[in-house]
C-alpha cells in the first residue's frame, strides 16, 4: 500500500459537474454559411498539449487535432491557414462549442451517449482510438495500478477521466485519494512535482505529457487501461451539413491511406490513377465534393495541405512515442481507422 502523501492536497467530489444544457446561440444550420461569410474557421482546441494541439516557438498550433482544423479550412477556403484557434480547458470546452464561440472543437474529446444527446452535440466520427492510464514515477517502484491503493491521484475535473477513475477504484477496492486541478498545465506541475503518486488520464495525454518532461524514462506508463475512449472531433447539432463535411474529411484522410494517396502525389494521383473510386475521391469523376458544399477538388486541397490518416499521425504522434495499435488503417492486423466507400 502506498503512503498518502500528506496535507495540502485540492479535492473534490468525484461526481461530474452538469454542463448547462442551452441552446447555441444561432442556429446550428447557419454555421457552414457563417464560416464562410468569416472566411476563418473558429476551432477549439486544448489549451496545449504536446502531439495534439500546441503553438510551436513562433506561435503556429502543431498536433493531430490542429491538423484536423486545419483540414476543414482546406476543404472550405483552399487554404488551410484559415484558422483561428481558441484554447479551451475540460470545463469551458462544452460551453464554447454550445454558445456559438466555436465552430467545432478538435480536442481529444470522448464520445459518450450523454455528450451526444443532452448536451446537444454531435461526433461526426472516431479519428482516435483511446483508453484511460496512469503513469507514475519509476522511482515508486509501482508496475500495475492495484498497486495505486493507498495512493494521491492527480485528475482533471469535467472530464470522464474523474468518473472512470471512481467507478474503476469502486470496483477494484482501490482506495485513493483525488487530486483534483482544472487547468492541464497545473496538474501535470503538480504531479511531476511529487503532490499526486499518479497522474491518471488518456494514454495518448501520458504518452504526451511524459515526453515533455526533461527526464523522460523517470516516468512510466502503467500497462492497465481502464476505459474506451472513442475521441474525436464534435459540432453542434442541427447542421447536417457540416456534420458530414467533418466526417467525410475524417474518412478521406483514411481512405488515401489505404489507397497510398499523399501529401506529395496527391496531385499526380488525381491526374493519372484510373481507379474509379480514386477518380471520384479526388473529383476527376462525380460530384462527391458538391454534396458536401464544398468544390469537388475538396479532398485534393485537404490531403495537400495535411497529407494523409497516416501522415497526420506520424508527423505528430509517432514522436511522442504513440503506436498506431487500433489506430491503424484496415486490414492491418488489429486496425480500427476503415473509410466507407466514396461512390
């Protein structure tokens, strides 16, 4: 059994706080026609978290869910620059998407039933497959999480971190005692300071937040995972239209990587490869682009300006140490990421 680390500690209860339930403050259909007549999209993204969405040293958000915003700019404006990203924490994230303040948010957020109906969402697609960890520093000594009873745990409030953590301590008979901090970039000092024995959160986040450390191996990523956690991106309900154009970007980044379409030869690809699906995907044939609201080359512009499923996750997961496990494109053995068909 672990020690508790001592006194001052900040503690809450374990009970997710209600998001109010309002409606946004236009209606949800207008928001296409409002991005538009903007000419910016409006993302919400975390508010810094390294392989996801972080501003580099000249102020430029870099990570896979910054790529993601910048993919429907690309497919709206031909120009993925068009983006003006807010930084949101667990607990304002809802309410900017709610009241209008965001177009959409990219925030490695998980779906769940309750987000998808009572607060008014909707998750046009799963662009990450995830699952909720812990990591501790080496020097524990702790290699399994039923190792933690006893333990100080750091977690963010808001989030179904909190709850999956009290319902999995519940049914373990672990004992732990929460520490409870809002902002990400708090608690991870908190932790890495020695107030919490373990810091619990997706792995994707752990893997994040270990790379950022000065000493990387001083930190483990203990092997239990204790959730699902189906992220992706969300918008509001009521705009159909926008829905399917985030969903189908999603699905196009992974059907160019299942059909080794990229960043470098998208162009040639669309010009020259007699493949029907490919002629239609890339709008040398069809309207696919037209039903979207968008121009038919849309998925040209997008994977010129992202490259592909494969590229996007490479370029900013692979090196913070994240496998693409089911995050692979299908048939890859134990690969989750499969397109519908583009016809």
């Amino acid at each position: 059994m672990i020690r508790t680390l001592g006194a001052a500690l900040i503690a809450s209860t374990m009970a997710l706080p209600a998001v109010a339930q309002q409606q946004p403050a236009a209606p949800a259909a207008a928001t296409l026609d409002a991005i538009r007549a903007r000419g910016t999209l409006i993302c919400g993204v975390n508010t810094g978290l390294a392989g996801f969405a972080q501003p580099d040293s000249q102020g430029v958000w870099r990570g896979f869910d910054a790529d993601y915003c910048r993919a429907v700019a690309a497919a709206l404006f031909n120009d993925p620059n068009k983006v003006r990203y807010v930084p949101t924490t667990a607990q304002n994230r809802f309410t900017a998407l709610q009241s209008g303040e965001v177009d959409m948010l990219a925030r490695n957020t998980t779906w769940t039933l309750s987000r998808d109906t009572s607060l008014g969402f909707d998750f046009p697609a799963i662009n990450f497959y995830d699952g909720q960890g812990f990591m501790v520093k080496t020097s524990l000594g702790v290699r399994t999480a039923r190792e933690l009873d006893g333990a100080t745990i750091c977690v963010q409030p808001g989030t179904t971190t909190e709850q999956n953590l009290t319902d999995w301590a519940r049914a373990n008979r672990v004992n732990f005692t929460p520490v409870v901090i809002e902002r990400l970039e708090e608690l991870v000092t908190a932790f890495v300071a020695g107030r919490c024995d373990a810091y619990t959160t997706d792995v994707s986040g752990l893997a994040s937040t270990r790379s950022a450390q000065a000493r990387p191996a001083d930190y483990l990523i203990l092997p239990d995972v204790i959730s699902k956690e189906p992220l992706g991106p969300l918008v509001r309900h009521g705009d159909q239209r926008f829905s399917d154009l985030v969903r189908w970007i999603h699905f196009g980044l992974v059907a160019a990587e299942e059909l080794g379409i990229t960043a470098a030869n998208v162009q040639q690809m669309a010009a020259n490869d007699t493949r029907p699906e490919v002629q239609r995907m890339l709008g040398r044939n069809g309207d696919l682009g037209r039903m979207l609201a968008v121009d038919n080359a849309w998925l040209v512009n997008v994977i010129r300006a992202v490259g592909n499923y494969g590229e996007v996750f490479e370029r900013n997961l692979t090196p913070i140490g994240i496998q693409r496990g089911p995050n692979a494109v299908w048939p890859t053995a134990g690969g989750l990421q499969f397109a519908p068909p583009f016809r």
